[in-house]
C-alpha cells in the first residue's frame, strides 16, 4: 500500500506528519543549499545551534512556560535513560540541600568527617524517592530506582494493582498515597501506553502550597506530551521520548526547573557520594553537565531534533492559540472512537476504567460469541485491510490498542470509529 491508504495506529515509533517528512528528506540530503545533509553537519555549527534553540523556544511557546524559569535539555537514552536520570539527578539535589542544611548548622568551619558522619545520618533516616505506580511505564521507573538506589530509598507510595485485582486499569484514590516527607522526589507517569491509563489532571495532593513549597514532582510524558495544557510550574522535572507526539526516534526531551541547575543547587561530587554509599550517575545523564552545554556535551542526533523542530513548528502553524488547539482536537478524537465501543457493549469492552482513559492509547477487548482470541484476530485482520493498521494491543496485555497521538487526523479517528461500528455488525 502507499502511505495516503494507510492510518497507522502504532504505539511508537508513531506516525509522523507527512508534510515533515518531505521536508525531512530534502534536508538530509542537502540542508538549506549547504550541500551537506542536516545529519552530516557538526552539531557543534552554528546551524545546529540554532535548530536546538529554535525547538527549545517553540516547546516553550507552544506548551506555554516561561524559559526563564525551565531549561529544556535534549537527551539520548528515551526515557528508559531517564528512568536512571531522574533518580540520580533528584538525589542528587536532595544531598546537596541536606549538605546546605548541615554546613548551616555545624557551622562552615566543621570538620569533614564531622560533615559527611551528619549527612550520612541524614541519607539513612530521611532519603526517599516516591513512586505512583499506575502502569508498566511507572512499574519499570520504580524498578529501576530499586535496582540502583536499592530498597531502602524507594517507597511504592501507591500500587494501582492493589485496588484492581492485581490488574493496571485504575489508579488509587490520591488519599491513600503514602508519600515520604520531603521527599527527593514523587516519580508519575501521566499516560500509561501499555495500559491506557491517564491521569485526568494534575494530582490535587502534589499541588504546590500557598507559599511555594511542596513536593519535587517529576513525570514521565512520553506518550501524551504536546496533546494537552501542562501546569508545567507545578513540576520539577518532567521528560518524554520524542518518538510519539514529537519526533522521531532518537531524541529525549527533559524540561527542568532552573532552580534545580547551578548557581541553585550544584550536584554532589563523585566522592561524596561514594562516602554516602549512593550511586555516581554516568556524565550523560548529568542535567547539569548537559544543561550548561547546551545538550552538546557529546554528538546529539541534530537530525532528530530537526525533525522535532519541524512537528513544533507545524503545531504552531496549525493553532493559532496553540497547545489548546491540539487538546481540542485530541479530544474530540478520542470521544468519537469511546463512543463508536460504547455503543457496542455485546462486542467491545474498553479496559481501563472510564474516569482514567487514555486520550492517547485507547485499549479494548473484543469477543464475539464469546470468543476473544478469534474476534480479535477477526478484528486485526479486517481493519488492516482497509488500511487501519498498528492496532495490536502491546505484547505483555494483548488485546487491542489504538494510539490516537497528534499526527493521527480527525478523519483517521473517525475512519476507525466507523470500522468498530461496522465490524460490530457483522
Ligand atoms: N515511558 C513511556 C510512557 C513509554 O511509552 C515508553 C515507551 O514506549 C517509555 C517510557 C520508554 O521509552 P524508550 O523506549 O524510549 O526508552
């Protein structure tokens, strides 16, 4: 088939926009009349850096944050990679306050064993990392936490498994989070691809207080980021891969309150975290490091920044009032596809529950005459035919999933929404 017969429904790597593509491959084979395509040009040119500014300024735009207050750093390694980022990075932060705290009170003259013997204290009493686990993407952060920091740093402040019959499919009532005092950080993931859960707003719990305090929340939004609002200052850090609503594969994106970079805070050194018995991160997942060069402290994929500079642009193009233009749109989307499986309950039986759907990954099961497996075959078989494909549901839950992202048009929506109310028929 050509690419116009085909919807492509893909968890990710998702469907990227068509137009960006034409443009793409013109680019790499010769970048604004250089002669040279855009993934053989330095990234250390001056074209580079401008693509990473350009992109850095129109995220910013687009979501509607201030850029004086957040840096947007691109990284490699998805957002497996930050998994262990976010872990070593807020960590980090939180010895070097405990350090700050403890030099205060011992005075700057206190020896350094003195010193190291009160924050060790401190780390074994007090150290925690929080995670909502809400689906397989936060499952794995949280293992992962576990696997470098250990169990005793690692609290599971709410497990959505608890309350579901061992099953992902809802998320707990934000009352019963057992969240740590201060906290290194409350690790979310907002959209779960693998299960189809989204969480339907910001968590009241994790709000900032009146006077600014609150809890360091960092979230994974790899698969819903750029399809809604954000209360981006209501974050410490939040990231996403760019291979579903942003780009192509190959870049990471992490967006990260300023306050958490030097001259605020400035990671601990190597040394002492080894006398602290925590883990020394890789420099590449340094956000300071990287940060301060401008995400070029080693050979970044400028090629796919480009292509993630092209999706923002053509964002920007599309609504004039931005992320909020999108948000409608993905919406409007996604209530027309619930609605055609609503309207089928013999047939179709969504899996997450109602009140946490996903906009982004919308996951079902299909039986006919009691039959799961031969329906969903049926199911699988017949839309690929008619060029609605990349439905199969992730492998660790089978079923069916059809990952509505941005570059998926209302007409794609409302083709598959009319397959699912005609397969239903027959
Ligand atoms: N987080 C979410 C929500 C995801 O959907 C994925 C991948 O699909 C990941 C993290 C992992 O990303 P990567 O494969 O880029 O490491």
């Amino acid at each position: 088939p050509t690419r116009a017969e085909i919807t492509y429904f893909g968890a990710g790597p998702a469907l990227l926009p068509t137009d960006v593509l034409e443009t793409a491959s013109q680019a790499l084979l010769n970048y604004n009349d250089t002669g040279l395509g855009i993934a053989e040009h330095s990234h250390r040119s001056e074209l580079a850096t401008n693509i990473i500014n350009e992109a850095k300024a129109d995220l910013a735009s687009y979501l509607d944050f201030s850029a004086n207050d957040y840096e947007v750093i691109f990284l490699q390694g998805g957002g497996t990679g930050e998994f262990a980022a976010s872990v070593y990075n807020l960590v980090g932060a939180w010895v070097a306050r405990q350090h700050a705290a403890v030099l205060n009170e011992l005075g700057a003259s206190a020896d350094e064993a003195a010193v190291v013997a009160a924050l060790r204290e401190r780390v074994e009493k007090h150290l925690k990392v929080d995670y909502i686990v809400t689906g397989g993407w936060s499952l794995k952060a949280y293992q992962e936490a576990l696997r470098l920091l250990g169990p005793e740093y690692v609290n599971l402040a709410a497990d959505a498994r608890t309350i579901n019959d061992g099953k992902f499919g809802k998320i707990p009532d934000q009352s019963t989070w057992k969240l740590s005092e201060d906290a290194a950080m409350v690790y979310y993931c907002d959209n779960e691809t693998v299960d189809g859960v989204e969480f339907p707003e910001f968590p009241a719990v994790l709000a900032p207080r009146a006077d600014g305090s609150g809890p360091i929340v960092v979230a994974d939004m790899s698969s819903n980021i750029l399809s809604r609002r954000v209360p981006v200052s209501n974050y410490s850090l939040l990231f996403f891969g760019a291979q579903k609503n942003l780009g192509s594969t190959g870049v990471t994106v992490a967006v990260l309150k300023k306050s958490l970079l030097p001259p605020t805070i400035t990671q601990p050194s190597p040394a002492l975290l080894r006398k602290l018995g925590l883990p020394v991160p890789p420099i590449v997942l340094q956000y300071e490091i990287v940060a301060k060069n401008n995400s070029l402290y080693n050979t970044l994929s400028i090629f796919d920044v480009y292509i993630a500079g092209q999706v923002l642009k053509r964002l920007l193009r599309t609504y004039p009032n931005k992320v909020d233009g999108q948000q409608a749109v993905s919406e409007k989307k996604a209530s027309i596809i619930y609605a055609a499986l609503e309207a089928h309950p013999e047939v179709y039986r969504v899996v997450p529950d109602k009140s946490v759907r996903s906009r982004m990954n919308i996951c079902f099961r299909v039986t006919k005459n009691g039959n799961v497996d031969e329906a969903e075959k049926a199911f699988l078989k017949e839309a690929t035919s008619q060029g609605l494909t990349g439905l199969k549901g992730h492998r660790s839950v089978g079923g069916i999933r059809a990952s509505n992202y941005n570059s998926i048009p209302l007409e794609g929506a409302e083709k598959l929404a009319k397959f699912i109310e005609a397969f239903a028929k027959v």
